[in-house]
C-alpha cells in the first residue's frame, strides 16, 4: 500500500480507494506524489464539491444537500461511500448544529483532521462554507491539502 502522512493520520491507497491510517504500508511518499498516484478518473462527481470547502472550514449535510439538489440524508450516505477519504475531505462536512456526525474513520480522527486544518474553535467548527464547482481536479486536491501549486 503506497502511503503518506497528512497532519495527525496516515493515508494509503491500495489502488482503488484511500483508508485511514492503514494497518501497514509497503511503500511512503510525500503527500503531492500521492496525490498524483490516485486515480480518480470515475469519481462521483457529486463528491469533487468537497474539494471547495477550504481547509479551516467546514460545511453542513444540508448546505451540500441544497447545492446539489438532494436531502441531508443522501450527503451522509454519499460521504459514507466516498472512496478517497481524506483526499475528498468528506471530514470537513459537519450536521447543521456544528455538531461532527460521523466518519468513516471514526469521528475522534475526524476531530483531529479538523483541529490539524484550523477549523475548530474549541470542541465546534468555527466558519461553515457553502461548496461550489471545482475545475481542475487535480489543482483543487493540492489545494484542499495545504499544497498551493497551480
């Protein structure tokens, strides 16, 4: 499993989908050459909105909802089946009381995803953000990860 570090967790990519601090990684590199090493030709596009909510800030299950044109309810199943988490910082999307909800990756790693990003103000998200488009991909992911190249 090829692996990098971002913030407090690991990430590794088996080829198809990232996890969450993996039990083992056969191989480590930075975080912009793992970047470049994940597919993500196939994505739900539906997913790539995360990439505009900017590290620091979060946004809610019924903002993403309204953006693009669904219920709260679908967000969290959307962002439950979000195969890049991390990459697609699905942690970033909070309930509508600033209350953390749920994560793949259990929510205390979802909280020091946050509170690595800048995005709490003690135990709340301290700016919510409505998501828009994002164009080019590959740019908004080095972005969304504190990589600024353009």
């Amino acid at each position: 499993m090829l692996c990098t570090h971002y913030g407090p967790v690991t990430v590794g990519w088996d080829g198809a989908r990232t996890h969450v601090n993996p039990p083992a990684c056969s191989k480590w590199v930075d975080i912009e050459t793992f970047v470049y090493s994940i597919e993500v030709d196939g994505l739900d596009k539906r997913l790539l909105y995360l990439l505009s909510v900017p590290r620091g800030s979060v946004t809610t299950y019924k903002l993403y909802a309204e953006t693009i044109g669904t219920s709260p309810r679908h967000i969290g199943w959307l962002m439950a089946s979000n195969p890049l988490p991390v990459v697609l910082p699905c942690h970033r999307v909070v309930r509508s009381d600033l209350s953390l909800g749920g994560y793949s990756g259990g929510v205390e790693v979802k909280k020091a995803l946050l509170a690595y990003e800048g995005a709490l103000c003690g135990e709340k998200p301290c700016r919510v953000v409505k998501p828009r488009p994002v164009s080019d991909l590959y740019s908004a992911i080095l972005h969304s990860l504190g990589i600024y190249k353009y």
